[in-house]
C-alpha cells in the first residue's frame, strides 16, 4: 500500500439522532472529528494500538458465508491482502505491493495477473497463481452437488459470486507467478478490478496440504466433483479461529502483518511478519478487540486507540472518550432487514405484511438521519446508491412503503394465509441501536397481526436464517454484522442473486438473476436504468430484504494517531493499519 494512499480526505462526518439521544441518557460517545495528518512522523512511535470493531472474527477465511458477514474483512486486510482493497470512497485502489492486474486487448476480456517477484507467505512458501485458481474455483460455482430431493448446491460455501462466475479459464502453471485470466465472451465485467482483493486470496499450500491433494491447480481446473470435495471440506471449515486454540500452521500470512497469537482476555495480536517484501509496517503491533474478547477491559485502560462501530451498537465505546476522538459518518453500509423466503415468509404476501407496518421513516429518524437537515430518509433500492444520478429513477416502488399502513399490512397476512405471524429477528447481541431497531417494529407491528421477537444472541451466524432458526436478519450489506458496503454495490447486488452464498435468505427469482448478470456487464446509463427500473420493481414486490437506512459508524482515533484515515465501507478503519504510528 503506498504511503500517500493514506493521507485521502476524511468523509464528512455527522453526528446521529440516535447518538445524541444517547447523551442524553449518559451513554455519549464524543464528536470531536480527528483531524488528517500526514504518514510520516520523527516521534517515536508507541510499540502497540489496540483497534476495537463491532464484529467478532471467528475466522481467517473471509470468503464462506459467515466469514464475509463476520469482522474478519477488517481485522485481516493487511495479514491477507490482494491486488486490491477498497479505500475510502468505496471504490478498489490497486495494491501493487501484491502485484499487477493489466486487461490485454481481445474480442474477450483476459486480465494478466502477476504477483511480485518477491511475494511469499509467512511460512515461507511463495505465492503462486496456485491461489488465485483457488479462490476461482471457490467464488465461481463451478462445483455442485445434488441432495436426495434434487435440490442443488455449491461445493465450495463461498459468500461471493460475481465476475468470478463469468471466468471461464484461469492459465496458471502450478508455482508460477503469473495467471491469465479469460472472461466468457460477452463478459467484459466492469467490476472486474474488485476480483483477488484484500482478504480473497487464502494460502493454497496449506489447503493442498490439509486436504492431501497433491496437485490442487489440475483438480481446480478439472469438472470432478469427488476430487474436489476435500479442498472444499477444509477450505469451508479449516480455518475456524477459536480464541486459545490457534494451529500457527494453517496462518501463514502474505501481508505486513501476521497473526501471534488470540485469546479472549489479550484480543487478536497481530505482528510484524518478518518476511514482508514491501515497506516494513509503521507500527509493530496490532491489538484487534473484536466481539467476544475483553474489548470492555481493554478500554477502560487506555489499551484501544482506534475504534469502528455502528454508531451506537457497543456500550463500552463510552469508556473510550479520553482516549479517543470519536466521529460519526454515514457509512456506506445498508441497514436492512433480510428475510427468509421459507417458513412464515414462504409467501411474498407474508414479507409484504411485514414491511407494511415497518416504520422505516421513525426508524431513519432516530437511528439512521445524522443531521437536523437530512437530504435523505428511508433507502429506496437494493441495485444503485442514494448518490447515484439514477437513484430518483428507480426508487418509486419503494414509496408505499415509506408509512405504516397497519390496515395493508393485516390483508397482506390474511392473504399469506396466516391468522398471525411471528417473526424472529436475529443479529449480533448485544446492540444497542438494533435492539432499539427491534423493539420499534415490534410497536409498530403488533395491531398488525404480527409478533415481532428479539432473537438477538452473542452466538448469531446469518446462516440461521437458512437453517430456520431465525426468521429475519437485521443487518447491513451482504448480511455483515459490522462494516460493509462499497461504491459499487456490487456486493449488495450479488446477495440477491439466487447462487450466491451471501444470499442468506435462500431468494431465487430467475429474471433478478437475469438483471444482476446484467448490471455486471451493462457499460451505460441507459443500460444501467433500464435493469435497475425493473429490477426493483420485482423487488418491492416479492421483498427478499427491507432496505431501511444508510448505517451511520462511529469511527475514531487517538490524538497522536499519524495516517490515521476514516474508511465508511467494507474495508473498515483497519483498511491502512499498516501505516498508523501512534506518538505520545
């Protein structure tokens, strides 16, 4: 990552309507905007900084469906980077200290990777374009298997879909630095620069070792299912990370940092990795306080100096106000409801009901606006950004759903078939701004027929949902519990289409597919509006989610803190820890 990357302007910062009702009651969390300072510093940098998130991370892939929604996209992005990351504007930065990504002319879109001379794991073994056919075969669907009712499946639990979808080829010799990646022809996907980013690319030698499949690029390559079901055994499940039960092993790390050691009582410490090619990080020690450890603790003693969270969601971030400056800025991340399409919710009338008597404008109001003048209120679509020019052009179906219409929201039920619904609403407990998000529903909710239940739990995974134990996850982008989002939409896009792992709530409409297949390749506006318009339209009507609002975060950092930027996305604050210094 090169260093001027981290002197981009901070976001305009807001403070919530939901932060200041919680001054008002003694929890505050404090509204002073750190200011942005160069990288560089001649101080003598502190030997650690502790960075608290909002998520927990239970483990090192990020690809599966319950990595990508947990915080390990934030807290890995320099452990696991790629030829990419998402920098402040949501939007992909290459990272060449990885390596190079170049489209070569052609009827078909072919992109010519080629990772760095010098680029080797922790454990010393090289990367290798090895790892790029991996994290391919994963993404792409490309392996399935039927179940006794004929129903099918993917292999591999990958979270994502996308443009790894439309690869048809990778030409990777086995140990080579270099990849040529071919799209299908009429793929020409526009998003293709988000592919192998921070976090997608995971060590092929220790899946190849685990697995005991000698050569994983041939079997990769290959169409035999049963060859490939142990790579996708240990790539789903292998890498858990449990707190004091850490195998070094299967860690090895291609970034500036690796991982030490994690414990509840200590947090996720991560390292300087001594074999790191690029510039040496800033500051040798990385303490991550993620849910599930001491976080509280580790506050209260002046141990956290940066801080990531939905504004409002952790209780403790109070304890943090000596020690950090704390801002609010409206993220890029989609608060929404994600409902089941089975159970209670098997039929779109049953969903409709519910979002009839949401009151999504009380809930913008206290917890979503960050100003007294807002320019914006309840989102209005799925498929493009409030930003976008296009934006007023799509969003009309989402306008009878702007006000509570209990007596709509009682005939949708009655037409589902149901005499009265209970809804159970999972998410990552405890929170406070969802919790407060929960009990507003089930106000608004009850006269309808409808029993909303807070079934918020330390334990929750999104894919609850899939399993029945839940009705409806309350989360941003993609189902993550914590940061989330990015300029493109792409990853909020790919979690409705009915073969991606992020699409959590099982939602299959063939024309939606048809309309993000679309979006992926679709190089102007005319193009863009006709899709979207659609698209929402089906949307709105058979609701798989209920989007609510953009999810302000609270993001802040010590005064001392050199390169020290605001990141509103996916990416998280993590997104440049490499080049934090903390003085002082």
């Amino acid at each position: 990552m090169a260093a001027s990357e981290c002197n981009e302007r901070r976001p305009h910062t807001r403070r919530s309507r939901f932060s200041r009702r919680m001054v008002a009651v003694g929890a505050a969390l404090a509204a002073a905007a750190a200011t942005t300072v160069a990288c560089s510093t001649d101080e003598e940098p502190l030997p650690s900084i502790g960075y608290m998130i909002d998520n927990t991370v239970t483990g090192y892939n990020a690809n599966t469906v319950d990595g990508a929604a947990s915080g390990a996209p934030q807290a890995l992005a320099r452990v696991l980077p790629g030829f990419g990351y998402v920098g402040p504007a949501g939007r992909v930065i290459a990272d060449t200290d990885i390596g190079t990504a170049t489209a070569v002319p052609g009827e078909q879109l072919t992109v010519q990777y080629r990772l760095s001379p010098g680029s080797v794991y922790s454990d010393g073994v090289p990367m290798s374009c090895d790892d790029l056919v991996l994290t391919w075969a994963a993404a792409s669907g490309r392996f399935t298997e039927s179940d006794e009712s004929g129903a099918e499946s993917n292999l591999f639990d990958a979270a994502l879909r996308g443009g790894y979808a439309d690869i048809e080829r990778i030409d990777c010799a086995p140990g080579s630095k270099d990849a040529t990646v071919v799209f299908r022809p009429g793929r020409g996907d526009t998003d293709w620069r988000s592919l192998f980013g921070a976090t997608a690319l995971m060590p092929s030698h220790v899946v190849a070792r685990a697995s005991g499949v000698t050569d994983l690029v041939g079997v990769l390559t290959g169409d035999d299912v049963d060859a490939a079901r142990p790579i996708a055994e240990f790539w789903n499940t292998g890498w858990t990370l449990t707190p004091g039960a850490l195998d070094p092993t299967l860690l090895p790390s291609s970034g500036p940092y690796r991982i030490e050691s994690y414990t509840a009582e200590d947090g996720l410490v991560l390292v300087a990795n001594e074999r790191w090619w690029g510039n040496p990080p800033g500051t040798d020690r990385i303490v991550v306080w993620p849910r599930g450890t001491a976080a509280q603790t580790a506050a209260e003693e002046g141990r956290v100096q940066v801080v990531d969270s939905a504004d409002g969601a952790l209780g403790h971030t109070s304890e943090l106000g000596e020690t950090v400056d704390e801002a609010t800025v409206v993220s890029r991340n989609l608060e929404q409801l994600v409902l089941a399409t089975n159970g209670v919710f098997e039929n779109p009338a049953a969903r409709r009901a519910l979002a009839s008597c949401v009151p999504r404008q009380q809930l913008f109001d206290e917890l979503g606006a960050a100003t007294d003048d807002e320019e914006s209120g309840p989102v209005g679509s799925r498929l493009l950004p409030s930003g976008s020019p296009l934006y007023p052009l799509v969003s009309g179906p989402s306008e009878r759903f702007d006000t509570v219409d209990v007596d709509v929201a009682r005939s949708e039920r009655e037409r589902s078939g149901q005499e009265r619904i209970q809804v159970r609403i999972g998410y990552t407990a405890p929170d406070m701004r969802r919790a407060r998000t929960v009990e507003l529903i089930a106000e608004s909710c009850r006269d309808a027929g409808i029993d909303v239940v807070d079934a918020g739990s330390e334990t929750f995974v999104p894919s609850q949902l899939g399993s029945g134990e839940i009705d409806a996850v309350l989360s941003g982008t993609a189902g993550v519990s914590g940061a989330g989002g990015r300029a493109d939409m792409e990853d909020a896009r790919s979690a409705l289409n009915s073969r991606a792992g992020s699409n959590i709530g099982g939602y299959a409409n063939g024309r939606i597919d048809e309309i993000l297949d679309g979006l992926l390749v679709a190089g102007d506006n005319a193009a863009v509006l006709g899709l979207a318009e659609e698209g929402e339209r089906i949307l709105w009507d058979e609701m798989p989610t209920l989007p609510l609002f953009l999810q302000p975060r609270t993001i802040g950092f010590a005064p001392d803190m050199r390169a020290a930027v605001a990141n509103p996305t996916a990416a998280g604050a993590g997104w440049n820890m490499d080049r934090w210094i903390l003085t002082g």
